[in-house]
C-alpha cells in the first residue's frame, strides 16, 4: 500500500496532558448547571416546586420546558420535557448555581409530582393493539420491508430449514469523556463550547431550540475525547441547556454529566429481536430467508428510522438471496433510549446473519469459509434490495483472513493447547456495510483551504476530531493532491465561524465526504497553481507533475519551480490561493412512502470485512477468554496504515465488551449498573493479541479510492466470538451478551449431550450436531 | 467547610494552597492547582483517567482525600518530560500510536510511569497488571502495551 | 458536610478524636471506600479522623505460630511481602485479585476487613484461617475471632471509637497446600461473583483435615463445614472431591436460606449450579498444587 502514515498533530498535546477538552477550559464568572431527571419510566409532570430550590443561597435560576421559547413537540428527546416524561433520566427541569455543590443540592430540593403512567418495558408488548401509544398514535416508529422471489415455494424446495431467534441488548458507546458544554452569552447570540461528533448540526438545533438564528450562535469544538456515537442528541440538549441558561441570566453557564448521568440519560444501542429462517439446498446454497426483526427504539425517535433502515438492508448478511423477506420494526417503550452507537444496526443483524449461516455450515458438514464463499456478494451480485454490487470485496476479506490463519500455525497450535478444565475454539463471521448516510439523506460536506503568502496551509472542516485521526486523512489528501508533505498542513480546530458544515461525524463518513471535499478543495488550488506554472515554465497543462513540494515538467524534472514560489507567483499576481469544495454524495435512493424498499439502491458504495476469533472456555465457570482477533478489513485505499489499524484494533476492543462483559442491567426502565464498577469494558488483561489486516480494493467515491471503517471495526467481532465459542463446547447461544451464566447454561446443555467430558481434554465421539434441537430455537432438519 | 493548608511537592516544585475538608486531590489538582492534565472519567476509582503517583505509587487522585497528601510528594503529566523535550514514555506513545482521543493518557502514561520507576524492563504480563486500572475506549491497548515495552530504561 | 479533617499523630490521638466525635467521625485510611460512601450518600460524618499515616501499624511480622498483619498494610505490600507470600500464599493470590493497580496501592489491609463486603477476596482467605482482629479505644484493646467481628453483610461489630490495628492468623501446620480461586465476569477490577479459599493439611497423600471459606455467596465468607468433615482423614480423590461439592452446595442453600438470601435471580442460581464444580476445581487445584 505503500502511503507511509502521517503524524497526528494532536497527540503532542495529548501526551503533555495539554490538550484542551471542554472541562479543562477556563472561564470566567461561570454558572453551573444541574439536572433534575425524572425517577419514572413513563409519568405525568402534574407541578414543579422549586421554591426551596430558589430559596437556597447561590441559585440564579430553576428552569423548565417553559422557559423554552419554542414548546418542544414531536417524537424526538426534548431538552426538557414539558408535561410528560418517558423514560428514567428523562430531564425535567434544571438549575443554575454559583456553584456546582449548591446546583446539586438545589437539584435534590426541586419537588415534582409526577403521576405515574402505565410504562410500556418489552417491544412486542408495545405491538399490541392495547397498548397506549407513546408518541402519536402508534407505537411504530419506523417499518421497512423486503419482499423478493416466493420465500414459501422456495423453502418447500430447501433441503435444510433452521429456524432462530437472536437477541441483542442495548449497550453504553463508553466515550472516557462524558458529557460537557459551556454556553456564553455575547452580544448577537451564543458561544458554544461542546464536544460533539456533529459540531454544525449542534449549532443549527441549538440555534433553533433557543429562537436564534443559526448565525447568531457559535459553536467552538474543545478537543473531544471520544464519541462512539455519543454526543449527538446528548450533546445538543446539553448544549441548548446551558444556552437556554445563558441567555436568560446573560453570564456564561457550564454544564457537565458525572459518569453515572451520562450512563442514566445517555442514549444507548438499540436492543434487538431477531427471528431468522433460512432454507439452503445440501451444497449450501441459501434458496430462502424470512427475517423478522423488533428494534427497541425506547422513548423517543431519535435514529431509530435510520438504524432500522440500514437493518434491513444489511439483515440477511453480504449473501446473495433470491427468495428474501425481510421485516423491521422499530418500536418505542419506556425501557431505554436507543440512538446512534458506533455500527448503528449492522453489529445487531451481524450478530444474527453471521451465527446463522455458521450454523448453517455446521448442519451441512461444510467448511465455514466455503459456505460464506459460495453465498457471498461477487461482482454484480444484487443484494437485498435489488442493487448492482461493485467494487465487492467480501472474497478479498474472506482470502485474507484465511490465508492468515493457514499460514500462522500458532493459531492451530493454540487450538489444540486445551487445559484441563478448558476448551478452546475458533470462529469466523463475515460483512458488507453501506458506506456513508444513505437511504437517500443529504450526504455533504465542505472543506475550505487557505494557502498562506509563505505558502503554509490552514485548513478549515466541519469534520469531527473525536479520536479516529480524520484530520489527518484531510492533510493527506491534500498532501497527496498537491504533492508537498503534510506537515505543511495545519488543520483548524472548528470554530462555526469558520468552519463549513461537515455533515454529522458518524456512518463512518468522515474520510468519503469530507476527504472527497478536501480533495476538491485541494485541486482548486492545484488547479490554480498550475496555470501560473504553465506561463512560468512554459509547458502544456497535462505534463505537470506535483510532487515533493516542486511543481515540474514530467518530461525534464528540472524544469520546475517550488510549491512556494508558485504560491508567491499567485499572490504577486493579485489572486489568492484558496480553495472551496464542497462534496455531495452520489444519489441513493430509498422509498419513504410505503416502506417497502425490495428495490433501492441504498447506499453508494460498501466496504467488506472477515474476522476470526479464538477464544478458550473455562468449562467451570463459562468465562470466556479471547486469546487472539484476526480482523480484516476492506478499506478501499489506506490513506494512512497505523490509524487503520487502529481503528480496527479499537473497534475489536469495543465489540469484545459487547459480546461479553458490557450489559445494562435494566429492570423496568431502571439502569442499576451505572458506573463503571458495574458496568464492565474490557481491561487492558481482557484483551490479547488483535491482528488487523488491510485489505484495499478500492471503493468508487473515496478520495483515492479510500473507504470509511470507523463502524465496520466493531461489527463482527461479536458473532466470530460466538461462533468460536460454539465451537469451544458444541453449544450455541443466540443472545448477547454471552456472558458467565448463558456460557454456563450451554456448556450444561452440551454435558447432557455428552459434547463435553471435563474428564476429557478433547472432544470423542460427539453425537452429531445436527440432530440437536435447543429449547426454544427449533431445528428442522431434512437430510 | 472548613479550609486546611496543603504543603506538598507537585512534580518537583514545593507548593502551598488552601483545600476543603472533603476534597478530593483530583478536585484540588484541577481547580486550586490549574493541572488540567489529570482527568477526571467515573468518580470512583474504577476508571484510571485520575491516575497520579503519590510517594512513588500509582493512585487514583479522586480516591485520595487532598487533605492526606500534606507533606507529599505528587507527580502528573504536567511533570513528565521538559517543556521542551518529552519523557520517553511520552515519545514512545507517540511513536506507537498509543493515543486515539486521548482522554486515558494521562492516567495510562501516570501508570506507565509508576511501573517504570519500579522495575526495569517490566515484561508485557506485568505492563498489562500495570494498566489494567486504566480503561480505554479508542483502543485495544496493544499499542499502549508495545510503547511502554519500548522503553530502554537504564 | 465536612467541618474538619483530623490528623491525629498516634493511635491513642485517634482514639480519643473518635470518642470525642461520636457518630459524628468517620475514620479515613486509603479513602478508597469513604470517599465513594460519601459521594453516594450512604455517610454524612462531620469530620474525617486519618490515620493513613499513623506508626506501626503497617508491620507484618511473625510472633510464633501467628502471622501479624497490621491493618494499615496495604494490599500491594501484602502482595509484595515475602513473608506473606511463604506463609499465606493464598492471601497474595487474593490480593493480587483486588481491583486495578491504583486501588490496590491505596487501600489497606483494615479498610478491606471493616467495609467487610460479602465477596471481599481478602476476607475469604482470613476466613479460611484461625484469625483474629486487634481493636483499640481510649481504654485498651480487644481481641476478636474474625467470625464474631463480621456480623453481616457490610456490618461488624466494631465501635464507633475502636480502631482496628492488627490482624493475626495462627499459621496452618507444615505440610499444608492453600490456595484462593476467584471466578469474575472480567480479568482486572472485577468483584467475585464466587470466590473459595482452600486448605488441606496433607500427610502421606491424606488429606488429615481441610478448611474451604466460600466468598460473595453468603452474608460473609463461610466456612463449609460438612464438607470440611467429609474430607477430613480421606485419600483425596476426583469422587471425593465431587461430594464435598455437592455438600459445600447443599449448605450453602441452607444457609442462604436461613439467612434470608432466595436465588432471586440469574446470578444467583448460576452460582448455586456452579457451585459445586467450582470446589471440586479449586480442591484439585490445591490438591495438586506444588509447595
């Protein structure tokens, strides 16, 4: 690949500890803001006592919904609730102090009566007929459809049908920063302070919740320390808060979530129900599915129509499915409150797809990867929705991953290293992800590049730095494009003032939409400076080469001048050298109307990944330990490796927590681990050795064919764990997380079975899978 | 609430202040001390993003009563490497790519640190005990594993 | 609210700030649990009495047959204490499965058996030894058998005014193999979700008695008596080591039951059905643990 990786520019300040997130800036004269949340699930605001509150010495204010210019409305989060609350840590009004210690205390003073209301906790209770309506007049908040060939005629003609219900549950993203921001007032409106993963659409919403006009507020992005697919919605209500706070007392207002705020209001991912059935004739071909899916989207709207879009699009897995049906629900209760999280649907219908078709494997006596193989997307396959896949890299990912394990013995060494006591196993799944928004969204962004005199180079983006590096891949872009190193290259903080908008820093976009801008913007200025070097040196257009900070002729390399001489020349010349581009991605379509989406193409482009997972089984217990992730991803074009892997490798991270030790205990709307005492990510002991592989088959739309992977990172590395620990004690579990207790139970369902022997160190005379039906999953097998 | 006077050392230099009964070392290194670096992630010791040494130790400052540390001898970020050249540590995280946010790096680097002045050439079981009190999102921490195994220390 | 933060110079200035304070003080070593109590809540004292600093109570040494461990001994110089590690092995491994890096330089020895948590490591091991708490006032001291000084779940019966100084294990005889087992959802600062202190005193491949502390099921650790019996005078054997499970399993339902504790939930019949595999782990593990 060949691009050495840039230096990020950020991380001396991060190593120094001198890098500015939002609560280490100073300002003066600061109110503090504190919450004051709703106990119940699902309530009415009957009356707000602040009396004692106000009383307290220090308290400017206790506000409400009410003091809201604009009565909130619709099915979205409001920044406070204005007669009805729908979920635990549903905000209802706040109060601005002095001090912190005396907003808290105010807080606690604060009496609501609330009139407790039926709370609606299990989606499919949400179905029913009965059942009260959340918003509106349904508790449906988004249904997509497919619906292609005869799913029936072709089951009939299936030699195996295997009939599942998956589960999975709703997880915090775990971001080490919680939640801040600090409004001040000025003169025309707003600064803002806020880390947030879509600094402009914070601005715009804060901006129209508080009666101003998006000009009127500036929005100021401190350095972020991590967002995950947090620090959206949560981070506009936190940010209009503290404005609204702002502009009622004229002094600056900060607010700041403690860890157990963030996990308590925080938005979560959404918990999904899975019920797939496939029928594949005996050479593993898949004639048929029929995928029924119930997203809990929780108290408000948020993203779940989105979620679910890209669910059901990405249900059935990157296999080709000529009789597929596909249902997604998304549908609102009082048990959570789902939104973005980084994988955005694709870890939930992964998880089901790919412990499918492993066991599908399994039932048939054929080899993991072939089945994937004989199934997956070619060049030219249609998908789901009828779409025409190009640039198909599944066989790319499949072969590396694959090739890896063949040729590093130690993995099949370490399979055969069982302990007494121990089992050890393998597993692999597979993906194909839509890159970027999709499903017909304006899908844009803007980048802006001033050129200096001396001819260094500010840049100005809308891009989110939340910890991926997306700086970076601007300066290479540019760097690439314009031929000169990219430590030339300064890339702005943003600042609304004069940072275009960027689009949300989320469907792992970062790199297509704004690269794409800064690719533009960058041969604007290539483009000028190119014409200044034609009159200087005399030659045609098309023979100039940039590169290494010279611009100069292809045939006679000495006839050049500098990058700096041709800015000066430019200058001289009374022009300027910046330049403007601003990108929008390439048509999606998707049917809103009526939901059923059997014919779209949503997405521009897709990236393609394979993991493997080991991992060992202690047979007593049911802890799963993961000794080695092998993960490959199709990134189109590596625009800078070792933020790659990274990526990769964190993502890996992130999905060993979801497959095994993250889990929001949540009774009836009450999260009861709300720290992370409770509330477990892996440590660094938890996690061995990660083998990220890049694989690049370049994607149409990427600047330099380059990809987007933030999300792809995390998707699979949950059902290859499953799949390896099915393959440890010849039990499968269908629900996330796979923790102590269900390991524990299948490893007592395989003992029945004589799958394990704890006196054994291998695995004898099993009994044929097959034929083995779990309660409650039921298997028809044809053979 | 009444005020003591802390006397200690922080990262070299003798400082004097005035703190709360019940705050925090964490509380006063951020708000009487302006030492931004040390962050603070769950408020209960479970996280690392607070890490300091203390007397030598790896601690979590928002378990430490700042009342305790009278007489002591405290070192975070800000005292690692010159304002001119980094730590090696520090180097070393660069070099591996051992930052993504970067919220952790403190309290990662803190307890590199401690582990560091305690033994030489720590082996890759002992680094992983060593910041295992140290969560991170962004990463898997095997960057942070192989910086901190780079280190020649004499 | 926090009026004053006491810095008594010896034990007896301790004493007598705590006499003075009433249930107004609480006492402060590592801080690692009052500050978390008092962030949540769950303490409101007036004044804070240290005694993180205060002489002598951080010797580990041995009087005889018994192992004395002062309170303020924290729990990675239990790890790193070579006495400890020769004598209570067991009491190394259990430490060394306390929280992250960090908690376990700060927290200490005293403040682990006075927050007296049902799953603490620490205290299991203690459990599964002779041991016995030095408690001192204005007065003089106490001695207490640990099983009388834990009196429920985060309960003990220590006063207002004691301070716990001293901790002493009368050390197992010559020819015993102990060790601790913990089983947790993660590999680093994760609470037992079980955890078993084992003993078995071996003489000529016999085992001439044993002593199993069952941890983070009950409202304390717990010595497992019938099957403490069972194994008494026996050739260890996989068949035996199976029955003292299921006899470690059938008291503890008892217990749990007499003490008010039902299987309420997934956690808690998951223990109950590992139960007994998990003894007979750890007594085969400590059967063939090398000395």
């Amino acid at each position: 690949m060949g691009l050495k990786s840039c230096v990020r520019d950020d991380v001396l300040a991060k190593v120094r500890g001198q890098a500015g997130y939002a609560d280490d800036l100073h300002f003066e004269d600061l109110l503090h803001m504190k919450m004051v949340r709703s106990p119940h699930a699902h309530a009415r605001v009957i009356d707000i006592d602040d009396s004692q509150a106000r009383a307290l010495p220090g308290v400017i204010g206790v506000y409400t919904a009410r003091d809201l210019p604009i009565k909130p409305s619709g099915p979205d989060r409001p920044v406070l609730a204005w007669d009805t609350v729908r979920y635990i840590g549903d905000g209802v009004a706040l109060v601005a102090a002095e001090t912190e210690l005396v907003a808290e205390e105010a807080a606690r003073l604060v009496k609501v009566k609330y009139q407790v209301l039926q709370g609606i906790f299990d989606p499919e209770v949400s179905l029913h007929e009965e059942a009260k309506p959340i918003h509106g007049e349904s508790n449906v908040v988004s249904h997509w459809r497919i619906d292609r060939g005869d799913v029936d005629k072709a089951f009939v003609l299936s030699d195996v049908i295997l009939d599942r219900e998956y589960s999975t549950h709703a997880v915090y993203h775990g971001h080490m920063e919680t939640e801040v921001a600090v409004a001040q007032p000025t003169a025309t409106g707003l600064t803002i302070f806020c880390p947030s993963k879509m600094p402009t659409i914070v601005r715009n919403a804060v901006a129209f919740i508080l009666g101003l006009k998006q000009n009127q507020v500036r929005m100021i992005q401190p350095v972020i320390g991590g967002s995950f697919g947090a620090k959206g919605p949560d981070a506009i209500i936190l940010a209009a808060r503290v404005g609204l706070v702002a502009l009622l007392t004229g002094r600056a207002c900060k607010g700041i979530y403690s860890r157990q705020e963030s996990i308590i209001e925080g938005t979560k991912r959404h918990p999904f129900r899975m019920k797939y059935k496939v029928g594949a004739t005996r050479d593993g071909r898949i004639n048929a599915m029929d995928i029924c899916i119930l997203a809990d989207a929780g108290a408000y709207r948020n993203e779940t129509p989105r979620v679910t879009a890209r669910a059901v699009v990405e249900a059935a897995g990157p296999y080709v499915v000529p009789n597929l049906k596909v249902d997604v629900k998304g549908v609102y209760t009082n048990q959570v409150n789902s939104d973005a999280v980084r994988g955005f649907g694709s870890p939930q219908v992964d998880f089901a797809s790919e412990l499918l078709i492993s066991e599908l494997a399994e039932v048939l006596g054929i080899d993991s990867f072939k089945i994937r193989r004989i199934n997956g997307f070619k060049e030219g396959s249609l998908s789901a929705t009828g779409q025409k896949m190009t640039a198909v890299g599944l066989d790319d990912c499949l072969d590396a991953l694959e090739k890896y394990l063949d040729n590093n013995s130690g993995i099949k060494e370490m399979m055969n290293e069982n302990q007494i006591g121990k089992r050890r196993g393998i597993g692999i799944a597979c993906m194909f992800r839509g890159e970027s928004k999709g499903a017909a969204a304006v899908d844009t962004a803007g980048v802006n590049i001033q050129v200096q005199p001396d001819a260094s180079i500010v840049v100005y983006s809308g891009l989110a730095e939340v910890g991926q590096g997306g700086y970076t891949i601007l300066k290479c872009v540019i760097a690439k494009v314009l031929g000169i190193g990219e430590e030339r290259i300064v890339v702005s903080p943003y600042d609304s003032c004069y940072c275009p908008d960027g689009g949300p820093t989320v469907a792992s976009r970062g790199t297509v939409t704004s690269g794409n801008a800064a690719r533009l913007a960058a041969e604007a200025i290539r483009e000028k400076l190119s014409k200044v070097a034609v009159a200087k040196l005399s030659v045609p257009l098309e023979s100039l080469v940039f590169k290494e900070g010279r611009i100069f002729d292809r045939g006679n390399p000495t006839l050049g001048l500098s990058f700096e001489n041709a800015v000066h020349a430019v200058y001289e010349a009374g022009d300027h050298a910046y330049g403007y581009g601003w990108w929008s991605a390439p048509e999606t379509t998707w049917n809103y109307e009526t939901g059923d989406v059997s014919e779209c193409a949503p997405y521009f482009s897709y990236v393609y990944g394979a993991n493997a997972a080991a991992v060992e089984v202690d047979l007593v217990s049911g802890k799963v330990d993961v000794l080695k992730i092998v993960a490959a991803h199709d990134v189109g074009f590596a625009l800078n490796p070792a933020e790659v892997k990274n990526q990769i490798m964190g993502g890996v991270g992130m999905g060993i927590g979801y497959a095994l030790t993250e889990d929001l205990d949540i009774e009836e709307g009450r999260i009861r681990n709300d720290n992370y005492d409770c509330y477990l990510l892996p440590t660094s002991l938890d996690i061995q050795e990660v083998v990220p592989l890049i694989v690049e088959r370049a994607g149409p739309e990427g600047p330099l064919g380059a990809k987007g992977l933030g999300e792809p990172a995390t998707c699979i590395v949950a059902p290859a764990i499953l799949n390896a620990i099915a393959n440890a004690i010849g039990c499968r579990l269908y629900d996330l997380p796979a923790n102590l207790e269900r390991v524990r139970s299948g490893i007592e369902a395989a003992k029945e079975l004589s799958q394990i022997d704890l006196s054994l160190n291998r695995r004898e005379d099993c009994p044929d899978i097959s034929k083995v039906s779990i309660e409650g999953n039921e298997r028809e097998v044809r053979i | 609430m009444g005020a003591l006077r802390i006397d200690c050392t922080i990262n070299g230099r003798k400082v004097s202040f005035l703190a709360g009964a019940d705050q925090t070392l964490l509380e006063a290194l951020r708000e009487q001390l302006k030492l931004k670096g040390t962050k603070c992630g769950c408020g209960i010791g479970e996280c690392g993003a607070c890490t300091v040494i203390l007397d030598g130790l790896a601690v979590c400052s928002c378990q430490v009563f700042v009342a305790q540390i009278d007489g002591c001898a405290i070192l975070t970020i800000e005292g690692l490497g010159q304002h001119d050249e980094l730590d090696p540590l520090q180097e070393s995280f660069v070099e591996h790519r051992a930052v993504q946010c970067g919220f952790c790096t403190s309290g990662m680097l803190m307890s590199a640190k401690a582990l560091l002045m305690s033994r030489k050439r720590p082996t890759r079981e002992e680094i992983r005990q060593a910041i295992s009190g140290n969560l991170c999102r962004c990463s898997d921490y095997n960057n942070i594993v192989l910086a901190i195994e780079d280190i020649d220390s004499e | 609210m926090i009026r004053s933060f006491l810095r008594p110079v010896t034990i007896y200035d301790a004493c007598q700030q705590m006499r003075d304070h009433g249930e107004n003080a609480v006492l402060v070593a590592g801080a690692t649990h009052v500050v978390n109590e008092l962030h949540r809540g769950l303490i409101n004292p007036s004044v804070l009495v240290d005694i993180y600093r205060l002489n002598g109570l951080d010797v580990i040494c041995m009087e005889g047959e018994e192992l004395m461990l002062g309170s303020l001994v924290t729990i990675s110089e239990l790890i790193a204490s070579s006495v400890v590690r020769q004598f209570v092995p067991a009491l190394c491994q259990a430490a060394q499965s306390v929280g992250g890096k960090q908690r376990r330089n700060r927290g200490t020895l005293g403040g682990s058996i006075v927050h007296a948590d049902p799953g603490d490591e620490i205290l299991s091991v203690l459990s599964a030894f002779d041991c016995c708490v030095v408690l001192k006032d204005i007065e003089g001291e106490r001695v207490l058998d640990l099983r009388e000084f834990i009196s429920g779940i985060r309960q003990t019966t220590i006063r207002n005014d004691e301070i716990l100084t001293e901790v002493r294990i009368r050390l197992p005889e010559r020819g015993s193999r102990m060790s601790f087992r913990k089983v947790s959802r993660r590999n680093a600062s994760s609470s037992s979700v079980m955890n078993l202190t084992c003993l078995l005193l071996l003489k000529d491949n016999r085992i001439v008695c044993a002593r199993l502390a069952l941890g983070s099921v009950l409202t304390k650790a717990h010595r497992m008596s019938d099957a403490e019996v069972l194994l008494a005078q026996k050739k260890p054997s996989r068949t035996l080591f199976e029955k003292a499970g299921s006899l470690v399993l059938n008291q503890a339902l008892q217990e749990a039951e007499s003490e008010g504790l039902g299987i309420v939930d997934s956690v808690g019949s998951y223990k109950f059905s590992l139960m007994p595999h998990f003894v007979a782990q750890v007594l085969t593990e400590t059967w063939e643990r090398k000395e």
